[in-house]
C-alpha cells in the first residue's frame, strides 16, 4: 500500500535519531524526478551526491550517499521526503502523474524545482494544471528556507548567469506549508555539481550547498544546527 513519506514521516525519523530511540532509523534519500515531456531530467549527475553529502556532513541526519530515480506513479516516490526536479527543455505530466503527485505534496512531500535554463515555461504550465488556485508566489525572505541552518538574508545566491535577472525563489504553499520550492535564475542544481563541471568558483559552490542543505532540512521537519 502507498503511504506519505513526507515532512512528517521525516519530522519523526529525525525526533527518533536525535531522541536517542532504540529503534532502526531508515535512512532517507533525494528522489530524482524522472519526467517525461523531452527535457533532460537526468541533468547534473554529481549534484545530488554532493548534496547529500553534505547534509551527511553537517547534520545528524542519516541520508544515503546517492540519490533513488523515482517516476510519479512508481511506489518509490512514497520512500523520498524531497523530490527533485530539473532538466533544460520540456516537462509534461499526465493526468494521473498530477493526480498522485497532489496527493504526494498534500500528505507532507517536498518538491523542489531547479531551473537549468530552459524548463521555465513548461514547469509554470504544469504547476498550473497541478494547483490552479495555488499560483506560484514569491517566498518570502523571512521564510525557513533561507534560514533553518544557513542564513540568507538576501535570498538566494545567484549561480549561473541565465538572463541576467536576479536569483529568486518561488513556491506554492499548501495550508501555510512551502511544499513546492522553485529556484529561478538561480541554478543551485549547476552550483551543486563537482568543481570541474561549470568551474564555479568555491564560494558559489557553498553557497549553493548551503542553501540545499536548508531545504532538505525544510522539508523533514529538521531544525538542528551545523555540527
């Protein structure tokens, strides 16, 4: 039977590792949102490595060193608490895709969007269809997310170039809940990527880490500080 893995399944691992319950604590992981529609979701492989260790590194959380392709309709997608998505062309959900994916989000998911340039338009369209009467909007600065762990005060950081636009976060919120975050004219997906990849220089480098780490944090209810 599916189940909701979401913030709150997540709230609780973390409650059980840092409580200091005998019981088995799962490990948790990134799921890698395998979509269809053309665009190149398997983009940026070493990002999510990366990420994950360095939740690894400086959390107590218990995360695997890779990430778990999921598609929507796979019972996969009901193991993952952060669901990532990215790619550089088009995104195209069926009907019973966005079916389960509301009811993934609904049950305390996390989707987070990186734009590697070029799926804007097609995840605004789809995001549409999943949430009509929950437009994307702007997350505030004060939100969570851009200080659970790591402060951001301004925001987010600007990675990459794209169309020189400033680096801006949006984001659907379900009964106050940031359950889809959407990095725009940011690229922390390139910012996670090995040094070698996009030559970034190291302080982007961290601060793309730094934010990802506070997302994932978000969305299992984690609110520890850096080791």
């Amino acid at each position: 039977m599916r189940r909701g893995f979401g913030r709150a399944a997540g709230a609780a691992v973390v409650a059980a590792l840092l409580g200091g319950s005998a019981a088995p604590v799962p490990t948790m992981t990134i799921g890698r949102l395998h979509y269809d529609g053309g665009g190149d979701w398997y983009a940026n492989p070493s990002s999510l490595p990366n990420l994950l260790r360095a939740i690894a590194t400086r959390t107590d959380l218990r995360v695997a060193s890779e990430e778990r392709v999921v598609r929507l309709l796979d019972d996969e997608l009901w193991t993952v608490p952060y669901l990532h998505l990215t790619g550089h062309g088009n995104i195209h959900f069926s009907d019973s895709e966005l079916a389960i994916l509301r009811r993934w989000l609904q049950q305390g998911g996390f989707l987070h969007a990186s734009d590697n340039y070029g799926l804007d338009e097609s995840f605004r369209r789809e995001m549409a269809r999943l949430f009509p009467d929950h437009p994307l909007e702007e997350v505030p600065l004060n939100h969570p997310v851009y200080h659970l762990i790591y402060d951001f005060p301004r925001g987010l950081p600007k990675i990459h170039e794209h169309d020189g636009k400033p680096a801006q976060g949006f984001g659907i919120f379900l009964d106050g809940r940031l359950a889809v975050f959407y990095d725009y004219q940011c690229d922390l997906g390139d910012g996670w990527e090995d040094a070698e990849v996009h030559h970034d220089p190291p302080d982007k480098h961290e601060a793309a880490l730094r934010v990802g780490v506070n997302l994932f944090a978000y969305s299992v209810g984690y609110a520890g500080a850096v080791p």
